[in-house]
C-alpha cells in the first residue's frame, strides 16, 4: 500500500476547443496558505484577472445549496 495519495485540485471549465488560457475559461481550484483549505473560483480577462474565494467549510455548505 503506497503512502501517496493523487487528488485532482483545479478543474477548468471551458467553451469545446478554447486553449485553457482563454478569457472565456473557469478554474476551479482547492487552494491552501497553510491556513485551511479554501476554493477559488478564477476567470483570466484582458482587463486582469477576477477571483473569490469560498471557505471549504462552512460557506461553501451553504452557498452550494443557494445556488
């Protein structure tokens, strides 16, 4: 039994053929400063990037049923 473990931390939602770095493209990604892990939601437009952030806890049990 191995001690390492492979977890899938960024999904990319994007229009079918659109390069990953496209402005039209979505990351979603568990992300951790070393204080919790927390999700970020990210979209790349020529006018800078757009990110917020959902605590993996609490908020997030509560915004998935609300959306």
């Amino acid at each position: 039994m191995s001690e390492y473990e492979a977890r899938t931390t960024r999904v990319t939602v994007n229009k079918k053929g659109e390069p990953i770095f496209s402005h039209l493209a979505t990351h979603i990604e568990i992300a951790d400063e070393a204080g919790g892990e927390f999700l970020t939601v990210k979209q790349c437009r020529d006018d800078g990037e757009q990110c917020i952030t959902i605590d993996a806890g609490e908020e997030w049990s509560v915004l998935k049923l609300e959306i």
